[in-house]
C-alpha cells in the first residue's frame, strides 16, 4: 500500500504539472491576440524561451534557495518513491515560470529578447525563491513570527500572493522602467488606441488558462490523501465571478470577459481550501471589477502602458486574493479558519514590497548595462522581423 500510495502521489502531482504547463500555451495565446500582428511572433517565442530559462535557473539554483533541496546526486536516490520529489519540482517549476510568463504580458512590443530572458534567469533563480521560500517552507523565521503574534501564519494555498502578486508587482516595475511604447501617449494629449489582434486567440489563450487553472489550485494539495472538492468548486465561482462582474463593468467589451474569469482565478488562489464557495464568488466577483477599472485607470489617466494589464490582474487582484483570505477564510466570513487578517494583511505587503523591490533591481540594472528596450526602428518595424526575422504571416511578406 506504501509503494501504491508513492507512485499515486506521484502520478497525481505529475497531472498538476502538466495542467499548469500546458496553462503557458494560454499566456502565449492571450498574449498573442493582445499585441499588435508585427509582435505576435515574439509572443510566442517569448513564453517558450522563457519556460527553458526558468527551468534551467529553477533546477540548478531556484528550488534550492526556496527548499534547500538540490538534485545533484545520483539518479537511483532521484527515482526513489517513484521520483516523487522529481515530479513535485516540475509542479513548483511550472509555478516559477508563470512570474516571467506575467512579465511578458506587461512589456510586451517593445523589449528587447535577450535582456528579458537575463531577468527571467535572476527572477526564476533567486527573486521569486526567496519569497517562496517565506511563505512554503518557512524561511528567515517568519512564519512562526506570524503564527506566534496573530495566532496564525500567512496563507496562500496556491500563490495568489506568492505566484501572481510576486510577478505583477515585478512586471509594474518594468513596464515603467521601460516606458510607454512608441506614440501610445501623444503630444497632443491623445491616446494611440491599440486594439487586440485576435479576439479568438485571446479568447483561446484565456480558455487555456482558465481550465489549466484547476491544476494549479487543485493539485496544489501535492498529495492524493489531501485532495479536495472544496477547492474546485471555489475556483469555478470564483471564476464565474470574475466574468460576470468585467462584462458587467466592462459594457461587454471582449477584453474584459476573457480577463474576468483570470482575475477572479487570480484572486481565489490563496484561499481556495479555506473559503466558502459564496465567499468565493464574492471574492472573484471583486477581482473582476478590479481588474476593470484599474485597467482603465492605468492606461488613460495615468499612462502606464502595460500591455496585458498585468499588475492589475495579477499585481493588484493577487494582492487582494491574498487579503481576502483573511476575510472569507475566517470561520467569521464563512470558511473553514485556521487564518488570520492581520497575518494575510503583513503576508501579502511583504510579497508586494520583495516584489517591486526585486524588479526594480534587476531591470534597473539591466537597463543601465544592456539596455532593455529595442531602438525605434526596431519597435516601428515590429518585435517579429526585427528579432524573428519573420512575420505571423510570412505569406503575405514575400514574392512567390
């Protein structure tokens, strides 16, 4: 029953790494349909490029920092329990590579390809670790802290803070480190309207998200025995929460529908085990309606060009993912218990200031001795020819 119980948990685990892998197909295509058709090339070489840096940072130094585990021994002590521990780093890989997956969005159609996968290796490597490392494995003594001052530690099941959070504050830094793209915000005080390439794309790139999403909370529980129905049933709510509130705010604008269901995932990371299911709904609900009017508040009024919105999906509606739990999760907000406010208030203020902290170190330097963003013929031409060589559409480039 021992081995049966190893290779189950083994095989359940690998299930999650898969779901969530196959979720930055959904980064790739949301992006994708975003971006103007000169960037849709880079879109998707970005997050595949992207995902074999952070695997080679996360095996060689980011899931030592985060567990002080490390995989150099030999391979007969790495099959044992059915590679378990193997199959478990693959699903904590997937999670890792989702920070620069979020970048991407933000800086998309302006940033140099090289200079990006350096920060992806610094991010994956070190950055994002050492947080993880706080909030999952009890790093630096700050939990128990927590636990001994509030009666409880910081909760987040599956990264509302520490996945989503982490890579949206991380992305805000570099969006305004890099600066607008070129005539997005004129002299003239107009605005340079960029409509989405591809409403399908984009749709398919969220269903793919959306649907990989329930590996990446579900599976969370990493074990079969700990596996729980209550957790599927929050994310589902709070994901129709999410849509329901963006296509309410949004006036039906394509957009906003497909990013409602991913706020409101966003948001529901952190206290999806704790949380009732109307609770979720609420939480998804206010995600939705976050992301809606921090979007539009970030790109008119205040002129940050973040071209996925990222810090407000993933920045912003992780934040309160996080804070929420405090809330919903409480025996008084109708979940389970076992958290407290004050610790998921200090929790998700600490992931957001190592956040911003950490992306402005390392995008300022790359800026100051690389140089993120590509020159301006290099972005009036488009990421795709200039980087790739080739267009979405290479058909229609050439003369047979």
């Amino acid at each position: 029953m021992e081995n049966f119980k190893h290779s189950a948990d083994a095989l359940f685990i690998l299930l999650g790494a898969i779901m969530v892998l196959a979720m930055h197909a959904g980064f790739a295509f949301l992006e994708l349909g975003t971006v103007r058709k000169k960037n849709q090339v880079n879109a998707l070489v970005k997050i595949l490029v992207d995902f074999a840096v952070s695997t080679v940072a996360y095996f060689l130094c980011g899931y030592t920092v985060a567990y002080g585990v490390h995989f150099f021994t030999g391979a007969e002590t790495l099959a044992a329990r059915n590679g378990y521990e193997l199959v478990k780093f693959f699903f904590l890989l997937t999670f890792a590579a989702a920070i620069p997956a979020i970048v991407s969005g933000g800086i998309a159609e302006r940033a140099r390809f090289g200079p990006q996968l350096m920060a992806t290796a610094v991010i994956v490597g070190l950055i994002y670790p050492l947080f993880e490392g706080v909030a999952w494995n009890q790093a630096f003594g700050i939990q128990p802290w927590l636990k001994a001052t509030f009666g409880a530690e910081f909760h987040d099941f599956a990264g509302s803070v520490v996945v989503h959070a982490v890579g949206g504050w991380i992305g805000l830094a570099a969006v305004l480190l890099l600066g607008p793209r070129a005539n997005r915000y004129r002299k003239d005080g107009a605005i340079s309207a960029h409509p989405p390439s591809s409403i399908p794309f984009l749709a398919l790139g969220a269903w793919v998200l959306a649907v990989g999403w329930f590996g990446f909370n579900v599976m969370s529980a990493q074990t079969l025995d700990k596996i729980s129905g209550l957790v599927a049933v929050n994310s589902l709510m709070a994901m129709v929460g999410g849509t329901l509130a963006a296509v309410l705010m949004g006036r039906n604008d394509p957009g906003f529908a497909y990013n409602g269901p991913l706020a409101g995932l966003v948001a529901v990371c952190a206290g999806s085990d704790v949380m009732h299911p109307q609770g979720a709904l609420v939480v998804g609900a206010v995600a939705g309606a976050i992301f809606v009017k921090m979007f539009t508040l970030t790109q008119n009024r205040w002129k940050i060009d973040d071209v996925l919105g990222v810090w407000p999906l993933h920045g912003l509606c992780g934040a309160w993912g996080g804070i929420a739990c405090g809330i919903f999760g409480s025996t008084a907000g109708g979940g389970i218990g076992g958290v407290s406010f004050m610790s998921q208030l200090l929790g998700t203020l600490l992931g957001v200031a190592w956040a911003l902290a950490g992306g402005f170190a390392v995008y300022g330097a790359i800026k100051l001795f690389f140089g993120l963003r590509l020159s301006a013929e290099e972005e009036f031409e488009g990421a795709d020819l200039s980087i790739h060589k080739i267009g979405s559409t290479p058909d229609r480039e050439v003369s047979w």
